[in-house]
C-alpha cells in the first residue's frame, strides 16, 4: 500500500529504529552535514533534527541511505521486481484477433490507473503565502565550508515545455541567493534546461514549482533517468502502485503533490544568468562556479507543520550512492531488453554513477564486447559514462576483485582498451573542455582465435568437485 506522505514513510522508519530524533539544537551550517557524514558512512539511520538552529522547521535527512531503507521507501522485497514489472507493461505483444485484444484490455486499464489524478486541496496548501514570503524560516543547508551558500538539495522541480505542455519533474540543486531568489542548476542535458531553452527563445519566463518533501515514491521518481517525454509522475504512480494527487499552484500554471510539505512558486526570466556555486558535489569535488538561470519565488505554500527534507553528497558512500543503485537495478532490465547480451551490470558507487560502468556479457562473436561499449554510449544517460569495462558471462560484476583480477589478466593495452570523445557529465572536472572529452572502453573478456589471439588461452584455477566434496565432508576432522 503506498505511503500517503513523507511523515508516513518517516514513521514506517522509526518503527523499524532506521531513524533517529536529534532533539538538541543543531545548526544547518556544516554542523548538520558533519553528522551525517559520520552516520551514513558508519551504515547509520536517517536523522529528525527537531531544533535546527535558526529555523521555524524541523529537518530530516538521510531518508535513503541504504539499500534496506530504498527497498522500504519502494515498497519492494527486492530492487529487480520493479525492472521486472516494468517490462510486463513494456513488452510488446501484438494481439491478432479479438481474443488478443481482449487480453490487453486488463494491462491498458491498470496503465491509466497510475496517471496522476487532479485534486482541489491538499495538506501543501494549509499555509500559503503571497506577500513576502520567505525561505528564511527553512532550515536550509549548507554542507561543506567552500560551498556559495546554502542550498535546497531535494527539490522536485516542476515545468511545463512551452510549446507542447509536456509536463517534467527533475531533482536539480537550488543554492538560495536571498530569502526569495535561488539558482537553479539545470545542467544542459536535462529537461528543465530545454524547457528553459524554448521559454528563452520565444522571449517568455518560464514557471516553476518545487515541492519539498513527498512520499518516497515521488521522491525517487524526480531523480529517474526516464526517456524524453515520459511523465515522472506517471512513474511515481507506476512504483506505489496508485496515483499520484496533484494540486494546482496558486501563482504558476503548474500542478504539484497535494501531499507535499513545502511548495515553492514562481518563474526564471529568460536571459537572466547568476554566478551558482561552488557546491561540494557527489563526485567528493567541489563542483566549480558556473552562470545558471535565477528563480524568483512569488508564493510559497506550506503544511503547518512542514518538515523540510535535505541530502548531502560528498566523497562516496553517501545516501546518493544508495538512490544511484536503486536505479541501476530498476532499470538493467530495460537495458537488457535492447542489449540482450548482457548478464549484469555494476555502477560501482566509487564511480560515482557516471564515471565507471561494469557489464558482463554473453560473448557470441569476435568483437562482441566493443559493440556492447559502443550501444551503451548511445544509450540515455549511459552516454555520460566514463569508462565501460566489459567482462565474460562468469564474472561477477559486484565483485570489485575478480574484476580488478580479470582486468590485470586479460587485457592486452594496446588491442583491448578503446579511446574516443563525447559527451560527459558536466561535473566531470578532468576533461579540458565542460561535458566533452575522453572516454575509454576496456573489453576484459577471455580472448578468441577469431579475434586474432592465436596463443592459448589459460584455463582459471579451480579445485575439482571431488576433492572440494571430501572435504567439506572432513571439514570437522581437520580441527581448523
């Protein structure tokens, strides 16, 4: 049964004693960031910070940082049942006769009853806010000494493509410049930055709404790596398995959850750039400073009791790390349905998502793994990828060891390591040039004739059944 809000999600933790009150006062400046810091790398709950100092509302952050905690906040016993389901209403079946189009009726009804549903009221709208409202009361963070200031680092961000409608919801930092303006870091790549793009072109502001806080679904879904066009709250519908509620703004033509704690109206002027950052990024670098558009707030609406959800990224692991992975495994199987040649995948959190890929394939012709690097490149989001390592069927892509191992063993530098250019995450920080540059394909598969290895190649070690059998069975006798 889906969460009916955030506060739903939070008492969920709390019964299980995955979150901890903080009932001293605490400051939003680096003292909250230190502390969670030390949790979330220790394996530690998620933290209610009662008093921020400073603030009218409490905060709690790492709401996410762990793999027990996501697969509660999706409601799933296992992160690969949701790639599953999604490819039941993905996989395509053609019906022929009348029968066939009678067996997809169930699947096109259960589809329509995850769109989002449109509601008059909701708990976002017990305050609201139009003349002077302010982001000063929040207990906004800052967390880490040479970030720009403090930042809003959960937004669901809310726009509309002006010219078609289409709706889009994405998780973009928000460094707060006064108590009403803030940046709004759209990276170029991104829908909100199109949207953005066409608003500028035609010389129009574009609206926007940020809802702070919802239930971990709608959390999660503004951080999905969805294709163009694709409604994150359809998404969010699809993994809690009910529709999403959604409320109009008071000032902006735009919809949000009516289950939100806090809610932030207003627009970007086109043409309007600011100085954003430095921020201390999930790559464990300061992203450096760069112009972004502004947004100005005209109203913010709020519950009475608004609790104001933050997260803090930094040198890995962090509670990102554990969101990153979630996507990885929701959406492998998607990926496996156009590249049907690969067993596994590992984004390995020490490659902060964009910058080390691990696939293990079943290799079926000479050159089989550089077509694989060549298809991921193309492919979404995996286009940012820095580097792909390739390995056999038999490996275990979780296992950073055997695959160092297999890496050390099979690889050749000069026939098996591929270099070429393009795009790149724009926080990647060693490229010469923003979001351009190298990327580098390492094929660590066991090498064939008809790839022009002409020497043997080695079996691995192993013990043989037998023996690994008889002493299992004297295990006890050997006294160890």
């Amino acid at each position: 049964m889906a969460y009916r809000d955030l506060r739903e999600f939070m008492r969920t933790l709390e019964d299980r004693r995955l979150l901890k009150r903080v009932s001293v006062e605490v400051d939003p400046v680096l003292e909250i960031a230190e502390i969670n810091d030390r949790v979330v790398k220790s394996g530690g709950p998620a933290l209610f910070f009662e008093k921020p100092k400073g603030a009218r509302f409490p905060c709690v952050v790492n709401l996410f940082g762990s793999f027990e905690r996501m697969k509660l906040a999706l409601e799933v016993e296992d992160l690969d049942e949701i790639g599953q389901r999604m490819l039941e209403f993905l996989e395509p079946e053609i019906p022929t006769n009348l029968v066939g189009k009678l067996k997809q009726l169930p699947k096109l009804k259960k589809l329509a009853d995850f769109l989002p549903k449109y509601v008059k009221d909701g708990p976002c709208k017990e305050v609201i806010i139009r003349e002077k409202p302010s982001l000063d009361v929040f207990p906004i963070l800052q967390t880490w000494p040479q970030d720009g200031g403090r930042f809003i680092t959960l937004p669901m961000v809310f726009t509309k493509d002006p010219v078609t409608g289409e709706r889009n919801c994405g998780m973009y930092r928000m460094q707060v410049y006064d108590e009403r303006t803030t940046g709004m870091h759209w990276h170029m790549h991104k829908d909100g930055a199109r949207h953005y793009r066409r608003a500028e072109q035609m010389g129009r502001r574009l609206e926007v709404a940020v809802a702070i806080g919802s239930d971990p679904a709608v959390m999660y879904a503004s951080t999905a790596p969805l294709p163009e066009g694709v409604d994150e709250m359809l998404f969010a519908g699809f993994l809690r398995q009910s529709p999403v509620e959604m409320v109009k703004c008071e000032t902006v033509d735009l919809e949000v959850p009516a289950n939100a704690e806090i809610v932030l109206e207003g627009y970007c002027e086109p043409g309007e750039r600011r100085l954003e950052g430095p921020f201390g990024d999930h790559t464990g670098y300061y992203s450096l400073p760069d112009y972004y558009p502004v947004f100005h707030i005209t109203c913010i609406t709020h519950r009475a009791d608004a609790i104001y959800p933050a997260t803090i990224v930094g040198k890995p692991p962090m509670e990102d790390c554990y969101i990153a992975k979630a996507t990885e495994r929701i959406f492998l199987p998607l990926i496996k349905k156009q590249l049907p040649e690969i067993v596994d995948m590992n984004l390995p959190i020490e490659g902060v998502f964009h910058n080390i890929a691990i696939v293990s394939i079943d290799k079926r012709y000479p050159g089989h793994a550089r077509k694989v690097m060549y298809a991921l490149w193309g492919m979404g989001q995996m286009a940012f990828t820095k580097i792909i390592i390739v390995v056999d069927s038999w490996v275990n892509v979780h296992d950073l060891s055997e695959v160092l191992w297999r890496v050390g063993n099979n690889v050749d530098a000069k026939r098996d390591v591929v270099i070429l250019e393009g795009p790149l995450d724009v926080l990647e920080h060693a490229s010469p040039l923003p979001a351009y540059g190298g990327k580098m394909g390492i094929d660590a598969t066991k090498k064939w004739p008809s790839e022009g290895f002409t020497r043997p190649w080695p079996d691995d070690i192993e013990m043989s059944e037998e023996i690994k059998r008889l002493v299992d069975a004297r295990w006890k006798e050997y006294g160890i």
